[in-house]
C-alpha cells in the first residue's frame, strides 16, 4: 500500500520577543506531533538555537535550504536571515516586528508556490510590525492580498464558529463599511468555507445585528432595517439558510449560538470577546476563503509572560490540528465534487417514457438508487 506523504506544515515565528517560539517548542516537543506533519519553521538556525537555550525546551531540528529535502520527525528550520536579532523578552522592539515580517514573508511565498501545504502563524504585534514595506493591520489582510481569493476572519472550535464582517476597523467606522454588498460577500464566504474547509453540507448562518437589540426596529439606528434585513431576506429568497439580525446581547447566554452552525458578527469585539470567552486556550484563527490555509492560535504576543516559560501552547496545538484537518478536508471536498461532476457529465438523456436510465460513476461516490 502506498504511504501518503506527511503535511508539509509552514510556521511563522511571530515577535520573536513574544511567546511565539515558546508555544511552537512545546506544541513539537511532543514526538507524536511530528507522526502527523513535517514542520517547517521559517526564522534561522542562530534564531532558533538561541530561543531553544533560553526556553530549555529541548526539540530535534534541521536546518534546509532546499523545501524540497525535508526531514521528518524533526523541525525543519529555513534560513530567513543571517543576523542575530537581539531578543529582549516582553519588548516591543523594531527588531521584533522586522523579523515577524521576514519570517511570514517567506513562509508566504513558500506557501504561494505549494512548496508547503498550510501555514500557521505565531503572534505578531500590530504595532512594530508597521514599515514602508508593510502596512498591513495584521496577518488576515496582507494573506488577503497575497493569496488568491476574499479572506474572512473565521474564528472556530469543534462547536462554535464566529465570523467578522468588519475586522480590524475602529468602532466609529464600523457602520460605514457594512454594505449589503459586504453582508452577501462574507456569507458566501463562509457558506463556501463551512462546505469546503469543514463538511458541512447545508449551513445555518445566524447574522447578529449591527445595534443595540437590532437596532429596535429603526429606534437606535437605521443599519440593520435598511441594510441587514433586506439583505438577509434576499438571501433567505435565494433558499440560504441565513437568519437574524439577532440581539447580541443576548445571542451567546441564550445558547442560541448552539442553533447554528456558524455566526456572522459585524464588527470584532462583538463576536471575539463571547468567543474567547466560551473558547479561549481552544480557539483558532482560521483565514477563510483563500486558495490556501493558514491558521493561528487565538491569543496575541503576551509580552507580559514572555520569556518566562508560563505561555499555554494549547491554541497553537489546536491551530496545527485545525490546518492539518482542513487540507485533509479539501481533499475531500475535491475528490467528491469532481466525481459528481463525472456523474454529470456521464448521464444520458432520458428516454421517450420519461424514465431515467442507470447512472454510471468513475468514483467512489455514487447517487442513491
């Protein structure tokens, strides 16, 4: 029988003065991480070394310059840079945003070109990370521009999955940038992703409102009679499975959020802060709607734990889990969608008396008799 290769597993290593290497070292410092995946850790060989030594969290690596070599049962580590960054533990330094960037850089690219299958990215911090090279609020939309495809800021567990209409915009601005145009685009974005990335074949989407109690009927603001119900009932007349605009008040103590299988929040706080608060240390940051997957663990830099071997690799873990599951997914999704394709293509018109002649498949998938 033909052994599957492993999962050629990218990994950006964050702010180097956060706790990004420290959960990547404990997520890999248990050898039967390495039967799932090969490692691919974009920083250097001094970088890693040197973070190894302070963290005393022993792990195999290998340092490789070709992707193409790689060793299992070890991390490889490709050579970003040749400098040694002055690590300063819970600083934020421009030397720790620099470095963040070349490493995502590179793993980016890697990933663009297929020579890795999915990507995790350790914490970076938002604010050094900002350069002439760089104006990006975040991981989210710098893959948005780099890979093929409209990204949605999908934040998910096993249970519960919350996704952003707006991200990373200020409060003040938030209602400026819902259109309905916005609305229909991140539905389908998590519709295809709930499908594709996730195998659910008939979503139910739960919308929350842009106001306070939905706005109370056009009492606290118009947003959500004049934009978000007429663009769900739209959907809802297209036959989507998309409800709301619900009170987000209520919505998560309710459990209403256990009616359905994704939420759709408008604005960050909104849906992040019920999600961290159900889900934290489990929860991950997975960029939907890309031609590829990238996750992250829900947690940020932690400078205040940093260097003092206290950081929890849970999410990490769970991130690596995540984008391990979702290529395997597509896979799936593919090989499924292609064979009905051939279904279709193979089906001979009816004959005379209206009766439909036998199907023939070329895959594993078949229609029910």
């Amino acid at each position: 029988m033909h052994k599957q290769p492993k999962i050629k597993l990218g990994i950006s290593v964050g702010d180097l003065n956060g706790i990004g290497c420290e959960v990547i070292f404990k997520t890999f410092a248990d050898s039967r991480m390495m039967d799932f995946c090969t490692p691919v850790l974009f920083a250097s060989n001094k970088t890693i070394s040197y973070q190894i030594k302070n963290t005393e969290i022993s792990i195999p690596f290998n340092g490789v310059r070709d992707l193409n070599k790689l060793v299992d049962g070890k991390i490889n580590v490709v050579n970003v840079w040749k400098e040694i960054p002055k690590i300063q533990y819970g600083e934020e330094t421009p030397d720790g945003g620099k470095f963040a960037i070349l490493s995502l850089k590179a793993a980016a690219k890697a990933l663009k070109e297929n020579k890795i299958d999915a990507l995790v990215t350790a914490p970076i911090n938002k604010n050094n990370i900002q350069s002439e090279d760089f104006k990006f609020p975040g991981h989210t939309d710098y893959l948005a521009q780099e890979l093929e495809g409209q990204s949605l800021m999908f934040m998910v567990t096993d249970t519960l999955k919350v996704g952003l209409l707006t991200d990373h915009v200020p409060v003040s601005e938030v209602a400026n940038h819902i259109t309905t145009k916005l609305i229909n685009d991140k539905v389908q974005i998590m519709m295809n992703s709930l499908r594709k990335d996730f195998g659910i074949i008939n979503p139910k989407i739960a919308l929350l409102g842009i106001n306070p109690h939905s706005g109370d009927n056009g009492t606290i603001g118009e947003e959500d009679e004049k934009i978000m119900k007429p663009a769900i009932n739209a959907m809802q007349e297209k036959g989507m499975h998309v409800f709301g605009p619900y009170a987000a008040d209520s919505f998560f103590g309710s459990k209403n959020h256990q009616n359905f299988d994704a939420i759709l929040a408008a604005y960050h706080d909104q849906g992040l802060i019920p999600f961290k608060t159900l889900s934290f240390g489990k929860g991950v940051n997975f960029t939907a709607g890309l031609s590829h997957v990238r996750t992250s663990p829900d947690h940020g830099t932690a400078f205040e734990i940093a260097g003092k071997n206290q950081a929890d690799e849970s999410s990490f873990k769970e991130a690596v889990f995540l984008a391990l599951k979702v290529v395997k997914q597509r896979k799936i999704y593919k090989e499924t969608t292609e064979n009905q394709l051939v279904v279709k293509q193979e089906s001979p018109n009816k004959p005379k008396d209206g009766r439909p002649k036998e199907l023939k498949t070329t895959g594993r998938h078949s229609r029910k008799k």
